[in-house]
C-alpha cells in the first residue's frame, strides 16, 4: 500500500511552539537514540536472522548548520507510519523507551525550523521521506504533507532523521557534555557491546568509578590496626518501593573522591532517567551537606523499572512526599554493609581517611624491599662507568613535540629571588628521566625543569596522579638543589648529580 500524505492538521501548531521549551541538547538527541533503540528491540529476532552478527549502529554527526542521526533499525513501518508524525499519539506498546508519542517531533522542532525523515522499513518494497518547514506550514495553514516514497531493496532497513535551519546549534563546548552525557545516559547499552553510538565519529564509552577497597575506620579507633581486614565498598541492592516499582542495583564509594560526580544514577529501562554530573542526585538523608565527604564518595547505580517518568524522561514522576519515602527506604537498605548492622556504610564514607593507614606503610614497605634492592641491582650494573663530560650538559634542550608547562613561579629565599618553570614533556625516544636549564643570570636564579613522563622509569613507577605529583616536586626539587651547587656553592660541576641519575634511571625496565 502506498502512502501519499499524512496528516498533520490536530499538530502542526502545537508543534511550532516547542522551539521555546526547557530542554538541553543531550534531552533531545536522546529522544531519537530512544527511537532507534526501541526499533531494534522490537525487531531483534527478524534482525539478527537476516544478520547474524548484527549490531545496532546510530550514528549522530553535528554540523555547524545540520544534524543528522542516522540508525540501521529496522525503520518506520507502513502501519506505524502516519502515527509516527502525530503528537500525543503513542505506539501500541508503551513497555520500551517510546511510550508517549511526543519525542521525535518536539525534540526536531526544538532543534529547528526544518527537518525531514527518510526512512526504509525492514521487509518493505518502498523507502519514505517526509519534510517539515514550520514556518511555511503556518504561513499556508497547511494539514496535510506530502509524503515522497520509491523503491528499494527489501532487505535495507534504516531511518536518518536531518534537522536544518537550526535553533539551537550545539558548540565544541556543547559537543563535550553531549558525549559525556550521551555515554552516561546509554551506558548499559553500550556496555553491553550489541549497541554502538557515535558522534561525530567518535563512539561513546562509559568507564564506571573504581570502588574502594580498605579497612573499616572504626577498627584503626579501636585500635585494630596490625592486620585490619581489607573490604571492597560495594552493595548490591534490591527492594520493593511502595508496590511501585523493583528497585535493584547497587552502590558504592568511590577509590577516588571528585566534588563533582553524580551521586546516584536513576534508571528506567536500561535508560538513565536523573542523576548526571550536571543533576546529581545526593539527597542529603544519605549525602549530608555540601562539604561532607559523602558528597564526594558515595555512588551508585539503581533501576526503577516501572516507574512512571515525565515526558522529556529527565525525571520520575513523584511529588516530594513519595521522594522522601524512597529516599528513607533507600537509605535503611544501604547504612550498612553486612546483614548483622556492625559495619556502617554511610560513616565509613564520612569518616574514612588514607590518613587512617598509615601505620601499614612499614609493613608494605618491608613487603616490597627485597623486589626494590633487585631493580637498584640491575640499575647499577647497567649504569656508565666511564666519565662523563659536563660539555655534553651546555647544549640546549630540545623541547619535546608533545608537552604540557607551567606559568613562571617566584618565590624568595634568604633574599634570593628563585624564578621556575615546570615543563612535563612525552617523549619515549628521549633516554632522559629530566633535563635543567639556567639561563645566565648574576642575581636571579632562573630554572627550567624538563621531566619526561614517558620515560621508561615514570611510567613504570609513577602511575597514580598521587604518586606522579610527588615525583614531579621530587625531581623540581632535584633541579633547584642544582642550581643553589652552581650559585651559591659556586660548583662547576654541579649537573653530574643529574647527569648520573639519567644514566641509571636509563636502564630501569619497564613492567614486562
């Protein structure tokens, strides 16, 4: 059956406002992930007979003046067709991520005046294109649109929707949180490695937190501190809310505290709903107040599944009253880590500090020292023994392709004014560890620290941003006692200390 028009009369109107709404560029765009998303559960089965390894693509290119989202689902059907284009009229099944009827249309027409979708159903002898100009719509009263349609093959399959005349042109800026949220907003289903969602070329990837794995801080306040037992931070969790929904999941604390990360992601249908970088969710009952260290650690993951949402799907539909109440249960089942209440969750978020284990360093350090006294044992029998010359030291050093600085410092000692610059270069073909300029001052003392982070002895040791800040002061530090041996000791051969170091550091091997 061919389609010729659909029509648009009860909409169009409406349709025109939506430009004017309260909505981010990530919230639209994922209407039409949602879309495409949904095409391909529906029709998995027929998919993957036709294709044996075949995984949903979607495809998202933003142009200074275009947006395209293409996908190889399984298309707009013939039956489905004209309701596709009506607002407010939502598809037979409102068990997936399309339930409302709302989504493509709004989501366009905030993006802009001019849009259009071509699309191929899977198993149908005809593709469609349909276009939409708001303006000339309105202009003409126009109800109905014409709708274009020729042959194809009958297994090709695809939609690609493409918005022009834009409204809101997402910037470079914009074009990072898109991805980031995006990446957050899909995780499970890019995790799951059957979906694939790029941006401009560029595939999203979610990498979840490292949990934390230490003792429990009220055994160091006990004094339990020769052999604390090590705990990974980490809850599974599942409970009914109110006959409402299934609330599964879990939550943790985080290896790495960061002031601004998300607190709990909400999901509904492998989709997140609330909870991003940009809308934490961190109700105080569990985070605290804004400086709690809760703030910075506690996250987790739950599924909602059957929870009513609003229409933009950027929340659940709950009055305060209902949140609290979740937010009580959530609370009860995640305040302690064991089923008989002795370890606590929450206080362990609070309360827990590096700071507390320090008393393991010696043993760890014992632990690790005959390891540490073979690697000095290779360092020094591969090491030069010849002698080296200074001259070799005059030459200036040749700045790295790759290289990150800092702005000059000064600070003043003993009423010598000290000037430095910290620059970190990437280099793997450079045998140097770090390189030291001084530039020819009587009464300034002038330093330049050149630290190679892909030497081979960095990066097998300092791998941490911890552990690398304190090597990048270590070797500063290097350089400025360096320059004190040449001004103030007046030693001519004050670069051999470092000159020594290079060669030693030179035959340390990497991690094999």
């Amino acid at each position: 059956m061919s389609i010729k028009f659909i029509d648009i009369r009860p909409t169009i109107s409406l349709l025109a406002l939506m430009k004017n709404i309260k909505y981010t560029e990530w919230e639209a765009i994922s209407e039409f992930i949602d879309n495409s998303v949904e095409s391909y559960r529906k029709n998995k089965k027929i998919l993957r007979k036709l294709e044996k390894d075949f995984k949903l693509k979607i495809r998202i290119d933003l142009l200074p003046s275009e947006i395209r989202i293409k996908d190889n689902a399984a298309g707009i059907s013939e039956e489905r067709y004209a309701d596709a284009f009506e607002t407010g009229k939502p598809p037979p099944d409102t068990g997936g991520l399309s339930e409302f009827g709302v989504g493509m249309k709004i989501a366009a027409c905030w993006f802009a005046d001019k849009w259009k979708v071509h699309t191929k159903a899977l198993g149908e002898k005809h593709w469609r294109l349909v276009e939409f100009n708001m303006e000339k719509l309105r202009e003409k009263n126009t109800e109905q649109l014409e709708v274009t349609e020729s042959k194809a093959n009958l297994d090709a399959h695809y939609t690609i929707v493409t918005l022009n005349k834009l409204n809101h042109k997402p910037k470079t800026a914009a074009i990072t949180k898109i991805f980031q949220h995006l990446s957050s907003i899909y995780r499970y289903l890019i995790n799951s490695g059957e979906i694939e969602i790029s941006i401009n070329g560029n595939k999203l990837k979610y990498e979840p937190p490292k949990v934390r794995i230490s003792g429990y801080y009220k055994e160091w306040e006990d004094g339990i501190i020769k052999n604390p037992k090590k705990r990974k931070w980490f809850k599974k969790i599942e409970f009914n809310y109110e006959n409402l929904t299934n609330v599964t999941g879990y939550v943790g604390i985080r290896e790495e505290g960061r002031v601004k990360q998300p607190g709990f992601s909400l999901f509904r249908r492998g989709r997140l709903i609330t909870g991003t970088e940009a809308v934490p969710f961190k109700p105080v009952q569990i985070f605290g107040l804004g400086n709690s260290r809760r703030q910075q650690v506690i996250f987790g993951e739950l599924n909602l599944d059957d929870m009513p949402v609003t229409f933009q799907k950027n929340d659940f539909k709950w009055d305060e009253n209902l949140k609290n109440r979740f937010i009580n249960q959530l609370k009860d089942e995640i305040e302690f880590l064991d089923d008989k209440k002795k370890i606590n969750f929450i206080d362990q978020a609070e309360k827990w500090s590096e700071r507390l284990e320090r008393d393991d360093i010696r043993e760890q350090t014992k632990e690790s020292l005959p390891q540490i006294s073979k690697i000095v044992k290779r360092g020094i029998e591969s090491t030069k023994t010849t002698k080296i010359s200074i001259k070799k030291d005059e030459k200036k050093h040749k700045k790295a392709e790759q290289s990150n600085e800092t702005e000059w410092e000064e600070v003043i000692l003993e009423n010598q004014k000290y000037r430095y610059k910290i620059i970190t270069e990437y280099d793997e073909n450079n045998t140097d560890l770090y390189f030291a300029e001084f530039p020819d001052t009587k009464n300034n003392f002038k330093i330049k620290v050149y630290i190679n982070l892909k030497h081979k002895f960095a990066e097998r040791f300092f791998t941490h941003n911890n552990d690398r800040a304190g090597f990048l002061t270590l070797i500063t530090f290097f350089a400025i006692c360096e320059a004190q041996v040449r001004h103030i000791d007046g030693s001519k051969d004050a670069a051999l200390m470092r000159l020594r170091l290079n060669s030693i550091c030179e035959n340390i091997p990497p991690r094999t």
